[in-house]
C-alpha cells in the first residue's frame, strides 16, 4: 500500500515570537496604587513633623507661661508682705497716753474704781479690761507697771454657775498663764501687781488696765474704720454679758 505524503506550508510572523518571548506587563490599577502609597507615605511623614513640631510648641509655651505664672505670684507675695509690714507698723500706733505693746495697746490709769466701774470705762474707751495671753505678755505688762505697792484690775473675775476664773470674753483661765492668790469667793476679782496676781473683792477700788487689740489688715479707705466696728461688735456683747453676771451676783 503506498503512503501518501501531505505537504503544508506554515507562515510564522517573526514579531509573533518576539512578543510570546516577551514578559507580562503589569496592570494599569496596580502601577497606579503604587504611586498612591507613596502618596500616602509622604503625606503621613509631613503629618508626623508637623504634629512634633506643634508639641514642641506647647511645650515651650507651657513652660513660659508657667514661669511668668511664678514670676508673677512672687512679685505678689513680695508686695503683700510689704503691704502688711506698712500695715502693721500703720495700725500699732496707740492713741496718745497709751502703751504700745505687740499687736495691742494699753491704757493705765491714774484713778481707783471698783471692777465693775472700771470695765465699764473701758467699754467707753471702745475697749476692754486687760486680758493675758501668756507669761511672756505677763513678763511686758508687768514691765509696765512698775509702781510699787499698786493693783490694777484685769478682765477676770469669779463665775458663781461654774465656780471657776473666767475672762469676760467668755473663755476660762488657764492656771498655767497665771497663779492666783488671795480672796477666793463670791464677787471675787483679779488684779495685777509687779510682784503677783492677786484676787479681791469686786468692790475694792483699784486702778484698772484697757487693752485694745491690733490686728493687721489691709489698709484701704474705710476698710479699717469698718473692720474694727465689726470687731467691736462681739468685744462689746462681751463685756455686755459680764456687766449683766456681775449685777446677778451683787
């Protein structure tokens, strides 16, 4: 059986190979994403700075303002304690023919008078029979009253209800600030002497001390005319009170 023989021709383009042999191009979405991160990168590197440098700010800021903030407070501090010492010196000056002594004046007297006439004098004086705060003002009173053999009556005297020694401000008598000695019972009152505290009756007359109290404040027009009526309120009630217990007990 004889074979039969087919002949075919083949056209084969030479670009078609070049182009099988070539590689794949990327797609036209991802060469665009790439250049949007970069983009992105970029954009999040200036953020970053910008937001270092706004920090860097406040802080500077903050740190100025506080030291203008201290600088400040210590100029205030500064002026008001020289407002105060001004104060203070401007308020210690006692009314003519009284003592000074720190934070308070007193007024000694020439006269004799009964405790209860004696307070009420003071009262006119807008002040109060003498109150003692501790043995250094005891030691600078008695200073004071350096005439030998003289009694002078202070704000204390003998409560009939509690049977103790009692300031007429209202507060009671600490045994540690003064020791008394002599007459101990009904209408019993307190005087000072140079050399001791003595307790007699009421109706002895004796010369007498007024105190008014020092107190610093702020010195503006009126404020201390205002302030030492609104101290004197109480300090008058007081003395009221005391007035009102010893007529009780005479």
């Amino acid at each position: 059986m004889d074979r039969q023989v087919v002949y075919a021709d083949l056209n084969l383009s030479r670009g078609s190979c070049f182009a099988s042999s070539s590689p794949p191009s990327l797609p036209q979405d991802v060469c665009q994403g790439s250049s949007w991160h970069q983009f992105a990168l970029k954009l999040g590197c200036i953020a970053i700075i910008l937001l270092t440098l706004t920090v860097i700010g406040l802080s500077v800021s903050v740190t100025f303002l506080r030291r203008n903030s201290l600088i400040e407070e210590s100029r205030v501090d500064v002026q008001e304690n020289r407002n105060e010492t001004t104060e203070k010196l401007d308020l210690l000056k006692c009314p003519e023919d009284w003592h000074i002594l720190p934070e308070k004046c007193l007024f000694l007297s020439r006269a004799s008078n009964t405790w209860k006439d004696s307070l009420t004098d003071c009262s006119t004086k807008e002040s109060s029979l003498l109150l003692i705060r501790d043995q250094e003002e005891l030691k600078l009173i008695r200073m004071r009253i350096n005439e030998k053999g003289m009694l002078f009556w202070i704000g204390l005297n003998l409560t009939l209800s509690e049977k103790k020694w009692k300031w007429i401000n209202g507060s009671f008598l600490n045994s540690n600030v003064l020791q008394i000695t002599g007459y101990t019972q009904e209408k019993s009152c307190v005087s000072i002497s140079p050399t001791g505290i003595i307790s007699e009756d009421c109706d002895t007359e004796n010369r007498w001390i007024c105190q008014k109290e020092l107190k610093p404040v702020r010195n503006k027009a009126g404020s201390t005319a205002l302030l030492a009526d609104i101290a004197r309120v109480p300090r008058q009630n007081n003395e009221r009170k005391s007035l009102t217990r010893f007529n009780t007990m005479s």
